[in-house]
C-alpha cells in the first residue's frame, strides 16, 4: 500500500492548487475542472483542502455536486486568476518584451571623432524612431572604452581599434584614407600627388604622443629616413583642423573628420599609409539588449546578417 504524500508536499504544489481551484470556480465543478488539469477528480479536491488548510478558510460552499465561492474564495479567486493569467501567456508576452526596443538605456563608449563625426545621423535616425530610448555616450580613449566593454559598463564600442583584446570582437564598418590637410594657401595646396619627403619639410600639428596617429606617422618617416618635426600636439581632430586652417602647420588625419565646410586642402595618402576603419567592438560571449541591437542595424543594415563582412559596406 502506498503511503500517503506528506502534507508539505502540497504547499510545495501551490500553482497547481491555484490551478485547480481557479479552474473549478470557472467550470462550476470540481470534476470538470480535474478534466480540464487532465488529473483526478480527487487529486483536486486534495489540492483544494490543502489550499484551504494552509490559508485558513473555507473556499467554497458545497450543495451536491455544485460548487459556489465563498467571500474568501471570492477574494482569493480576484487575487489568483491574474497570477494564472500572466504565467499562460508567459511565452507570449516574453517573445513579445524580448524584441521591444520601445524604451530603455542604451550605453556607448567612443572617442570624440566617432560621435562629432561618424554617429551624428545614426543617433539622429534612430531617436526619431525609437524617442523613448535613452542613449548616453562614454567619450573615453580607445583603451578606457575596452575597459568599461569588459567590465560591463557599456554595451558596445564604437570607433578605431588597430589592437583588440582576445576577449573582443571587431567588426570594421566603414574606412576612410589617412589624408594630408594643409592651409589652402600652403605651397602643398591643390598637388594631385605628394611624397612624404615634400612633406618632411614642413612643421606637423599632430594628436599627443601615445595615440596611434603620432606612432604611425613616426614610423612611416623613419621608414624613409625622414625627419618629422611635430611643431604642435594637440587632442582632437576639429582642434587640429582648425589650427591648420590658422596656417600653424600642416597634419594628417583620418578622412572621418573631413567635411564640405572644411577651409583646408586635402590629399589622400593612401600609398604610404593603410586605410583606418571605424567599426562596432564588443565582449565575446556578451548578449546584446534588442536596443543594442537595433542601434547597431542603424550605423550597418547588414551588420547580424549571415555571411556578410560589414568591411566591405
């Protein structure tokens, strides 16, 4: 003979208690709603007296084979059946709440000529499409921006990594020529084609020593035996342009920071220099928010889709 289930066995049970009572208040009957749980008719009425043991009360008032609730079964079914309600359509409502993208906060790290230069109509399509969206941007260094990736304080980066960390990932969206700008009255002004030894002459405004440009430069000109004089190190690209446009010196720049509005002379030069792309870095094995997600479809369409190299966008 089996021995009977302990009686914490049944408070452990407490969902399908709530079940079959909910079900037996709304079909009117204990059996029909044993049916409905495809169990015994007596298994819900244990389920039942266990309910009402545990809580104290009398759920329901027994005349024959009908059924009618009590005060507290009245209070109790108002409490329970939203619980019910919510936990059947869970996988609905899950799947529905996993693709929103209708509200939240949306963490970015980048350096100052990814946001002055490269996301301006990114965030300015994507705000007009999702406005209850918050995007805050971390304006840090390369370097500083990894960090935050790898500690979680951010949910991507986005910007220039010649170096990235095994525990990165890189995706290069778009890439632009490391370009010659001078003053448009300089001698340079205006030439289809330079050498870096028709450079070599003249004096350098570049980004402080330990940003990759000034190391690039440096070994390009020593590459040749060139001397470089760096007559001005100055942090930012608009900064810099706008002391080269003063006539303070010449410089090279990455072509990102170039606009129509420029008063300079630009010359690519792509043959002494490698093309610097600007693309999404993320923490492997990190799993994006949809916001994250979507923002990252605005700077490339293309960026999750199957065998597609975002590099050549």
């Amino acid at each position: 003979m089996n021995s009977p289930l302990p009686r914490h066995y049944y408070k452990h049970n407490r969902l399908q208690q709530l079940r079959g009572f909910c079900y037996a208040v709304q079909t009117g009957s204990i059996s029909r709603a044993a049916e409905r749980m495809f169990l015994s008719q007596p298994s819900v009425s244990l389920q039942i007296q266990a309910l009402e043991r545990e809580l104290g009360v009398t759920l329901f008032e027994r005349r024959g084979p009908r059924i009618r609730l009590t005060p507290e079964g009245q209070t109790l079914y108002e409490m329970a059946l939203p619980l019910l309600e919510g936990l059947d359509g869970l996988p609905e409502t899950f799947l529905a709440r996993r693709g929103s993208v209708e509200s939240g906060e949306l963490n970015i790290t980048a350096g100052e000529a990814t946001i002055l230069y490269l996301l301006p109509d990114v965030v300015t399509r994507f705000s007009a499409a999702h406005p209850g969206i918050r995007v805050r941007f971390h304006n840090v260094p390369g370097r500083e921006g990894l960090r935050l990736l790898r500690e979680d304080e951010v949910d991507f980066a986005v910007g220039s990594f010649r170096e990235v960390p095994d525990d990165m990932s890189y995706q290069p969206i778009h890439a632009y020529d490391q370009t010659l700008i001078t003053p448009l009255e300089h001698p340079l002004a205006g030439r289809l084609e330079v050498s870096l030894a028709d450079i070599s002459p003249y004096e350098f405004i570049l980004p402080p020593r330990g940003l990759n440009t000034l190391s690039m430069v440096e070994l390009a000109f020593q590459a040749q035996n060139l001397s470089l004089n760096v007559r001005l190190e100055a942090g930012g690209w608009a900064v810099i342009k706008r002391y080269v446009e003063m006539g303070l010196g010449i410089s090279i720049v990455s072509g990102i920071c170039l606009t129509p509005d420029d008063k300079l002379s630009s010359l690519s030069l792509n043959r002494y220099f490698p093309r610097r792309t600007y693309g999404v870095a993320m923490r492997r094995g990190k799993f994006l928010t949809p916001q994250a997600k979507r923002f990252i479809e605005f700077i490339d369409p293309n960026f999750f889709a199957p065998d597609t190299d975002p590099a050549d966008a």
